[in-house]
C-alpha cells in the first residue's frame, strides 16, 4: 500500500522507467506506467500497466486520467501530442513542462534557447534551402556535423562530414529532407563532460558532481569521477540561472566538450540520464529519486560522495544470444531484464566506487567481459 496520496505516470516502459518506477516503489509511491508490451523492464515494478503507445493520444489520455503526476523517460514523445492529449483533462501536472519539452526536443530550439540565455555552445546555422549547405560547409572549415532536429540519440541522426564527397553523398541521401537538420562546425575535443542538474517545483536546485564520459561509436561507453574544469563554477552558475528562468522541473542533462580552457555545451536531455547512472551507488541520493522529489514538491538533499571516486560501465550487446555471466562483477550490477538482446542495445550498467579512479576502470573494463552479450 502506498505511502504518499498521490499517483505518477511515466510515459515509457525502458530502462530509464524502469529505474524510476523501482525507485519510486522503494519511496511508497504508486505508479502508472504506459508501455507497448508487458516484457517492457518498467512494467514488472510499476504499481500498474496500461498497454498501448505513448505516440497515441488515446493511450496517453488514458494515463493522464488515472495519474496526478506525469512524467516521461525519453523527450521523443512531441509536446504537441501531449498538449493536445491533456486537452479537457484539468488538474494534471506534467513535468518537465510542455514549454520545456518542446524548446529541447527540437534540436533547433534547443540550440536558440542556449544561445538566448547566453549559455556557451557551438555554432549553427539553420538548413532553409541547399544553398545554406554550401555555405555552412564553407564557413565551418569544410568540416561540419549535421543534427537531425528530432528524434536523434547515441549518434543515430548525427552525421559528421569532412569532405566535400561526403558532403555530397550527405545531400544524396537525404535529398528534400535537408531542412529537418542543423550544421555545427565540427570541432577537436579534449574529452567529454556531463553536468546533471536537479530543480524542484519550490525552486531548489542541486547539483550532480561532474563526469567523464567516454564514447564509443557515438555511445556511451563508461563514465569516471569526479572530475573538474576551470569553467565548472562559471558553467554551473549560468545553467543554475537558465533552469530557474525557463522555470524547469525535475534532472536536465548537460552534455558538455571540453575544448581545453573553454567549456561548451553540446546537448541537452531534459530527463534522468545515462551518465547520471553512478548516482545509484556513489551518492548518498540518486538522480532517480531527485527527479521523483523535484516533481513532487519535496525537499531536495545535497548529494554527497560515498567515496572519492567512481566508475559507472555500460554493457551493450554485442549479438542476438541469449546474455550469459561467466563471472558475477564485484561492482554493483544493474540488469535492465531486456528480453531481447542485440548489438549495442543497452543491457545493463555496473557501478564502482573507491578510492583510485584508474584502479576502478581497470577492474570494470576487465569485469565488464566476464558478462557475455
């Protein structure tokens, strides 16, 4: 029986909810969870399961009556068809907003809401017409990054192109659809940086510490900290003053480069996020509980270090086999109970906490492969 009075709905039945709804369940809260298919990994630890689609304005509506709160696991799903879904349904809260939703998934928007607020990132320019192409190609050195402006994640919809046959093969392939993308310059990082941010409905923020985050293929692959810039403190005060401006609710993901003495702002994810996984063992509080707190209106507890140092490892498939454990980890496990596996679907993560960061990744890297996917 629930603890708190009030129902959560989460749009989205993968990992992310999954993580959400098992946290939740630990906190006395009942949720609803919208899900395809009942071997959807949030489905087994919600309070409840309604079948159907979170592109469907029926199936979304039928959330939206029978929760208070609703949240999602994934910025893919169009702010309009919410808008229109909570249409003569009063009472209900959505967070992170609608407004907010729909100023980050459109990687466009995103891109002018930053640069409104003064927040450093790349470069754009927006694709009206192919001749804004030729001069984008010209202006950025012949080096670009084409962005679809929806729907893009782990490097599907990013395209980078360094050459004028690339370029060409670029406008061959997506011929009429040009205009569905943004260019940025491409650009030579030093390393790649996250920042996760926590807002309640009060207005209180907290801050996660600040990683590493290693790619492989477009993906993340691990992530190590704590880590620090010389632009950390003054990066955190201007998103602090953007989150509190455009009034946001819940975790927001800052995806930072590290260009050497400047920090920039690469992408947003307005939701808990994949390198924000380390906070479920090295945090006296995780993102997944910050995210409930924030849309619910409680207080929200510093964060703190359980020890120096962490390492957070992904474990993505590899085939279609059935995954298998030749040795159990010695960090903690997290197994997402995917039915199905295939190459570089996100499995499961493992967190590990000590005192010698390098130490630790060598023992996670080496443990990762005793799990075979």
């Amino acid at each position: 029986m629930p603890i708190h009075p009030k129902t959560v709905g989460v749009l989205g039945g993968g990992q992310l909810a999954q993580m959400l709804v098992m946290k939740a369940r630990q906190m006395g809260l009942r949720t609803i969870v919208l899900a395809s298919k009942r071997s959807d990994p949030a489905v087994a630890s919600a309070t409840r399961w309604i079948q159907g689609e979170i592109t469907s304005e029926q199936d979304i509506r039928a959330l939206i009556r029978l929760s208070d709160y609703i949240t999602f696991e994934s910025e893919f799903i169009p702010a309009q068809l919410l808008k229109k879904s909570l249409k003569q349904i009063t009472g209900k809260k959505i967070y992170p907003s609608l407004k907010c939703l729909g100023n980050i998934q459109d990687r466009l928007r995103q891109k002018e809401w930053l640069c409104d607020y003064d927040l450093p990132t790349l470069d754009h320019i927006k694709i009206n017409s192919k001749d804004d192409i030729e001069l984008a190609f010209k202006v950025f050195k012949q080096k670009v990054v084409f962005k679809r402006r929806m729907g893009g994640y782990d490097g599907n919809g990013t395209f980078v192109v360094k050459n004028k046959l690339e370029l060409d093969h670029f406008k061959k392939q997506f011929k009429g659809l040009e205009s569905q993308f943004i260019i940025e310059p491409y650009v030579e990082f030093k390393s790649e940086k996250s920042l996760i941010f926590a807002r309640n409905t009060k207005g209180e923020i907290v801050v996660l510490p600040m990683i590493d985050s290693v790619q492989k293929n477009n993906q993340c692959d691990y992530v190590t900290g704590p880590t620090s810039h010389p632009q950390e403190k003054a990066i955190t005060v201007k998103i602090k003053s953007f989150i509190t401006a455009i009034d946001y609710v819940g975790v927001i993901a800052f995806e930072l480069f590290d260009l050497g003495k400047k920090l920039v702002i690469n992408e947003v994810a307005p939701r808990v996020h994949n390198t924000g996984h380390f906070s479920q063992d090295a945090l006296s509080i995780d993102q997944f509980e910050l995210h409930l707190r924030c849309i619910l209106g409680m207080s929200l507890p510093t964060p703190q270090l359980r020890h120096p140092d962490f390492v957070m490892v992904n474990l993505l498939g590899t085939s279609t086999r059935k995954p298998a454990v030749k040795k159990y980890p010695s960090g903690a496990l997290h197994w997402y109970d995917k039915q199905e596996n295939r190459p570089r679907r996100k499995m499961g993560h493992i967190n590990y906490s000590g005192r010698n960061k390098k130490e630790l990744l060598k023992m996670a890297l080496l443990e990762r492969k005793g799990i075979l996917l």
